[in-house]
C-alpha cells in the first residue's frame, strides 16, 4: 500500500513551468530603396488637408499621385495646398526621362472644372492633370517639345 501511496504522491507533484515569453512583433521590413533613375520627391513634402470651405471637386485633388509617362517614366505630383478658389501649390518628381537627370520642381497653379493647370515650372515643364474620375489623374507633362502623357493614382495624403 505504501507503493501505491508513493506512486500517488509522484504523480501528483507539479511540474516545472517554463515562463511564457510575450509575443514579439514581427520584424518590419525596410522598403526597398528607390531606383536611382526613378522619381522621388523631398522628404520634407507635406500636403495641408484643405480646409472646410474648400469645395470637394477642388479637395480631390489633394495628396500625392504617381505614375509613368509614357509607359516608362516615373512622375510623382503632391497637391500640397488647395484653396477655395482652386489655387493649389504643388511639387512635382520625375524620374529619367529622355535626356533629363531626375529632379523636383516646385509651382502652383488652378484648377478649374477638373483640370489641375500648374504654371511653368522652374525647369520649363508645363504639366496638366485632369481627373477623369475620383482617384485618378491623367497627366500631361510638356517639355523642350516632347510631350509625355500617362495615368496617375493617389499614393498618399
């Protein structure tokens, strides 16, 4: 009997426990650097939501669009500010294209119906950018007599 009391007492000893280690978020990757040939715009960009008297046909051209010019050549446009008259500021980032270096350059311009009209920007460019429907601008980017055409979609605000 004394066997069975001893193998009782045996079984129920507790265990050891190992502590549970808390969870670790996952590592984040970093996003992958930019081509050198590809556009970027300044760190230092930052769009200012428009305010409440801002009509929603001028707001939606707010934020930060990208595409390619003809296919192949990267653009960024941020719509830094809007106003309540369609007065807007904006930056504007191209990749290579043609014979141009990458580069930003700064302007402003007015949006009337649902074309984005910038004022030639300090590089000669002249760029327009209508928005056939919410989300999407088609950009036409004119320059030294090329013109490059291409579809842009909002990347950020």
């Amino acid at each position: 009997m004394l066997g069975i009391a001893l193998a009782l007492a045996a079984c129920q000893s507790t265990p050891e426990t190992q502590p549970v280690a808390d969870p670790q978020p996952a590592p984040v990757a970093a996003p992958a650097p930019a081509s050198p040939n590809s556009a970027v715009l300044d760190q230092t960009v930052a769009v200012v939501p428009p305010g409440k008297g801002v009509p929603a046909r001028y707001a939606a051209f707010s934020g930060i669009w990208a595409g390619q010019l003809n296919g192949m050549y990267d653009g960024k446009l941020a719509v830094l500010t809007v106003s309540s008259g369609g007065q807007v500021t904006a930056s504007y980032a191209w990749g290579d294209l043609a014979d141009n270096k990458p580069g930003v350059a700064d302007g402003s311009g007015r949006i009337s119906g649902n074309t984005l009209k910038l004022g030639r920007l300090p590089n000669g460019a002249d760029i327009t950018a209508t928005m056939p429907s919410p989300g999407t601008l088609n950009v036409t980017y004119a320059l030294a007599g090329q013109t490059y055409t291409g579809s842009f979609a909002r990347v950020g605000q």
